[in-house]
C-alpha cells in the first residue's frame, strides 16, 4: 500500500519553495502587517508634534471691540461656579496672528476636548497694548511680553496663574498647548 501526501504539500515546480498553505499564511500575515503599519502611520500623522498653524480665515471679532470683559469675567466665574469649570482669560487682540494660532488650537480635535469639558475661554482685548490694563494687571499679566497671555481662574473667579508662554504659539506644538491644559483642568470630582 503507498501512501500518497497531499498534493498542495508539495511545491508545485522548482521555483515554488514553500508548500502552499504555508506561502498563503505568510503572504496574507504580510498583507495585514502591510495594512496595519500603512494605517497606523495615518492615524498616528494628525499627532505629530508639529508648529501650530494660523487659520485660513483668522476671526476678525475674536476680541469683541465692544465687549465689557468685566461683564463677561463675572458671567464666566458663575457659569464655571455651576459647571464646576476653570476659566481661561486669553488677553489679546485681533491684530495677533498668535492669537488666531492660539483659538485655533483650542479647536483642533485633540484639543477641544480638554477644553470643552474643563473650562470657559473668555478673550480680553487689549486693543493696541490701551485697553483693559488694569485687567491685566489684576490677573498678573506683562504685556510687555507680548499676547496671547492666558491667566487660569479657578471656578470661583480666583486667580490661580498666569503666563506669557503662549506669544509666540506659532512656534508651539499641540503637545504643549495640551501639557498647559492637562496642568491647570480642575482635579477630578468625586462620586458622592
């Protein structure tokens, strides 16, 4: 009695090493290796720690002329009293280009998140370095290092911190704007 293996056991001719079912698993691991890396390196390219961008159509009311920031400060500081919010004061104007870079960041989709769920943004205008001075002086920001200056409040309208890092957010990365709000987002509340 002679026993015959399988025929698709054997390579087929000279050039066909592997047995077949073998070159089928390797060939499809490599195809689904191939796919994976080619996705990963999409989905991982909208993280890379790259400059922050200006936006096509910069806002030209993102620092109301005719806002009263007092009167949105205060209205902040209850909203945040009742959404358990910190609040964000981004002093600046519209003749900023780092400040466009800035809101935009605020709005990119890593962003938002961790500043739609922990804070208020209230923009203060500075005009051209003559207005609301003494707002900057009461939440400690030099204008003399240059806008957008952020200072962080905390639900209650108290002043927590404030700095100048962000002047220059052309230069700034994704990363670091999501550092600075990881830092300054309120402790998680617990459970009662």
């Amino acid at each position: 009695m002679t026993i015959h293996p399988p025929l698709n056991c054997f390579p087929r001719d000279a050039g066909d090493l592997a047995p077949r079912p073998v070159r089928i698993k390797a060939v499809t691991a490599l195809r689904t290796l191939a796919l994976l890396l080619a996705f990963s390196q999409l989905g991982f390219s909208q993280w890379v720690n790259k400059p922050l961008e200006a936006p096509a159509n910069p806002n030209p009311q993102l620092y109301a002329a005719n806002a009263n920031a007092r009167h949105e400060i205060s209205h902040a500081v209850v909203t945040a009293a009742k959404s358990h919010k910190r609040i964000l004061l981004v002093f600046g104007g519209n003749w900023c280009i780092d400040c466009h870079v800035l809101e935009k960041a605020f709005h990119q989709p890593r962003i938002a998140p961790l500043v739609d769920n922990n804070f208020l943004v209230v923009h203060v205008d500075v005009g051209e370095y003559t207005k609301n001075l003494d707002l900057a002086a009461k939440y400690r920001i030099d204008l003399k290092k240059g806008v957008p200056a952020v200072a962080v409040l905390n639900e209650h309208g108290a002043f927590l911190y404030s700095t100048s890092e962000f002047e220059k957010a052309r230069l700034l990365t994704e990363d670091d704007v999501a550092q600075f709000l990881d830092r300054w987002r309120p402790a998680a509340r617990s459970s009662p």
